[in-house]
C-alpha cells in the first residue's frame, strides 16, 4: 500500500471550494409547457387524454399543464399576458381581436376550412323564415368567436347591417340556455354545441357557413415562444397531424373518447360534430389568410373593431420536419 501524504493547506481549500460550487449548481427542472384550449379544441382533448403529448416531450424535459377557457376571445388574452405557451384551435376571428389588443400573436398550424361546423339556429317553429326577418331580433352569439362572423356574413347578405339586430354576447353555454327560454330569437353557435343544440332540441338551421365563412381554426403561440421554440413546435405540430389522422379514421373510437369530456354528450352527437370539422392540419401560409383580412375589414366596418387590422402583421411558424398538408 502507498504511504499516505497528507494534503497541502492550498490543495484541500481548492478541493472544498469545487465540491461547494458543485453543490450550489441547480438541478435541471423540467421545463412547464402551459396549453390553453376549449371544449372545442377537439386534437387538444385527444391528445390531452390518451398522453400521447406527455410522452413525445417527454425527451425534452417537458411537464405539461392544461388550462381550459369557455371561449376563444379569454384564451387569446392569456396568451398574450404572458399566462400560456400555446393556444389550442380558436376560430379564424379570435386572432384579429387579439391584434387589435396589441397582440404579437405567431401562428404554428391550421385546421383546413370547416364551413358546416358552425350555424345560426331558430326554433322549429320561429315566424324567422329567412336571414332578412333576422332585422330587430335578439341574436345570441359569441362575441369574437368564428360565430361572429358567421352572423355579419349572413347579415350582409341579407343587406342588413350588425346595427339592424340585438346582438346578446353570450358564452355557448349561455347562449344554448337563452335560447331553449326563448329569451333569443336566434343562436349561432359552433361545434359540438351546435349538435347537440340540433338533436336535442326542436330547431332548424337558418344558415350555415356554406359560401358564407370557411371557418379556419388556427393554433398559436406568442413570437418571442415560436422564436425560442422551435424544437417543442416541432413535436407538438407533428403529434396534431397525428391525431387529426386517427380522428378521421376512428370516428367511433374519438366519439367515446371526447363524449364524456364534452358535458357527457351522447356518442352520436360527438360524432355528427367531428363529421363537420376537416381535423386535416396544415402549416399556416401567408396567402391563407385572406379571409382573416376580410374578417378584419367586416368587424371594422361595424365598429366591433377600435382599429383597422393587418390580418398578415403576424409571424408565422413553419415545420421543417413535417410536410405540408
């Protein structure tokens, strides 16, 4: 065995002072990745309840939280306070009142136009025949919702102005509750409210989307997350293809699934739903956003807007592992 030799005063000070600096260095936390997203955000609820985002972050270091919002408009806003990373589906409208707030949004994908998914409904028996007898009744809708649109595309059509109505500004669930009392003459409502408004109450359907808004959903983040964050865009884009893919072909399976997260909704009504969404997610082009500009120019038009909107003063997030759709 070799002879011990004792340490040098300097040799054990710098020894103590490596082993002290070793302690005071962090453990590596796992890094929080804050969603926002509605009962509408239907591959957000997919990939929320079957984990299938847990696991693909997982060689990141990412530990997910979850916060739902009734409607679009408060995601948006949370968002852009700096209390989320990611916003889940918003309809096409939400983002121009957003940057109308001052809002530097960037949009990370899209979900192809999905015009039946959203309607404006009367009772079965309403004197309301057509869009032009909508003048000087009570509208329900959701203000800044894709809804929103719907209903001044509808109005211009029938040549009446948004000042023609009685807007009530009401959350979906506010909104199905006024008009099952009859408090409204009209709701215009989205998926899957708009369902199961159809199955299980006496309406009928005044106008959908059709030749009237395509109703594109858009999935967001802020600029500065999309310019830091490439990688975690990535994943979370490539597992949206994903599930949109699994939805289309196990329409059944996704029903049961989303049934209980949507209110304990009947299965077939999930289903007649998801049969009115595309679900195909694509990357965002800067073309596609024409009728983000029109939408823009029509809540303007009506004073709904403080300021003009250049629907394209956005950034715009492109995959560069997963091709277009």
């Amino acid at each position: 065995m070799p002879p011990f030799i004792p340490l040098s005063r300097r040799a054990l000070l710098g020894l103590g002072l490596a082993l002290g600096l070793c302690a005071a260095l962090p453990v590596q936390a796992e890094t929080q990745l804050r969603i926002g997203y509605q009962k509408s955000s239907t591959l957000i609820a997919l990939l929320k309840t079957r984990g299938t985002l847990e696991k693909a972050l997982a060689a990141q270091d990412i530990r997910l939280s979850w916060h739902e919002f009734a409607s679009g408009q408060p995601l948006l806003e949370a968002l852009n306070v700096g209390n989320l990373d990611l916003s889940a589906d918003v309809a096409d409208t939400v983002p121009v009142f957003a940057q109308a707030a001052g809002a530097r949004l960037a949009y990370f994908a899209q979900e192809a136009p999905s015009p039946a998914a959203q309607a404006i409904l009367v009772a079965k028996d309403s004197p309301i025949r057509g869009l032009a007898d909508l003048k000087g009744k009570k509208v329900a809708v959701t203000k800044a919702a894709g809804s929103h649109y719907l209903l001044l595309a509808a109005l211009a059509k029938a040549g009446l102005k948004f000042s023609d109505i009685q807007p009530a500004y009401l959350t979906p669930a506010d909104g199905r509750a006024a008009f099952e009392n009859g408090k409204v003459d009209a709701w215009v409502t989205w998926e899957p409210f708009l369902s199961g408004a159809q199955r299980q109450l006496p309406t009928r359907t005044l106008a959908d989307g059709d030749k009237l808004a395509a109703y594109q959903r858009y999935y967001l983040t802020s600029s500065s997350f999309a310019k830091e964050n490439p990688q975690v865009l990535e994943v979370v884009f490539a597992e949206l293809v994903k599930a949109g893919d699994w939805l289309r072909a196990h329409p059944q399976d996704a029903a049961k699934i989303l049934a209980p997260l949507w209110g304990n909704l009947d299965p077939a009504i999930v289903e007649q739903a998801n049969a009115r969404r595309s679900y195909r997610v694509r990357p965002v082009q800067a073309e596609s956003l024409a009728e983000q500009q029109k939408i823009a120019d029509a809540f303007f038009a009506e004073g709904l807007l403080p300021k003009k909107v250049d629907a394209r003063d956005v950034s715009i997030w492109q995959p560069q592992k997963t091709a277009a759709r």
